[in-house]
C-alpha cells in the first residue's frame, strides 16, 4: 500500500488542467498493454467531488502522465449526463487516484484472477 496520506489533501493538489488530462488519455491509449490492474480512490476524494455544485454522478478517463504513470482521472456529471469541466465555476477534474501495481490488494481474486 502507498505511504501518501490523503487525508490533508488540498483540492488544488488534486486538479489538473483539461490539456494535461487530454494529454495522459491521448498516451494511455498509444499504449494498449499497460499492466494496471486497479486504481485507489481515498474516499475523502470521492467525498469531495460529489459535493461539488450540480455533481450526481462521476466520469473516469484513463490517461498516462509525463512520467509514464498510469492515471485515472475523475471528472463530476450533472444529471443530463454532462461532464462538468470549468475550472473557473469550480469544476475540476481530479488526479487522486493510485495505481496497482504500488497500491494493490495481492489477495484480492480480482488481482490474482482466481475464483
């Protein structure tokens, strides 16, 4: 499991620009063998994004960043099934998930792929 205490985590530190996530989706899928399995989602985070203005549901976007780390990237859905995508309104797009492998449940039949 991962050291990063997520608990403190400012919104600022979560947020990326549309042009970022454009780019690590764009690479995610020049790369189809990429060996994640899974992705943590803290729940504070999760908390956080459904209090936004509007959210009733949550888009996830698969991406790659400039280091090669595989990312999933949340963004709030308004009920007419609109991502909200506005920095200035306060619609952000998020990056607070953690990649398995580094963040894996070994165990986990899902992991493993064992009935």
């Amino acid at each position: 499991m991962s050291e990063k205490d997520t608990t403190n985590t400012s919104i600022e530190e979560n947020v990326i620009t549309l042009q970022t996530a454009q780019e690590w989706a764009a690479r995610w899928r020049e790369n189809p063998l990429n060996t994640v399995k899974a992705h943590l989602i803290p729940r504070v985070d999760i908390n956080e994004l459904l209090a936004e203005k509007y959210v009733v549901d949550i888009r996830a976007y698969i991406g790659v960043d400039d280091q090669g780390v595989n990312k999933l990237m949340l963004v709030g859905v308004d009920a007419a099934g609109n991502d909200l995508i506005n920095a200035s309104n306060g619609d952000y797009i998020y990056d607070f998930t953690q990649p398995c492998p580094n963040t894996c449940d070994v165990d986990s039949p899902l992991y493993t792929l064992k009935p």
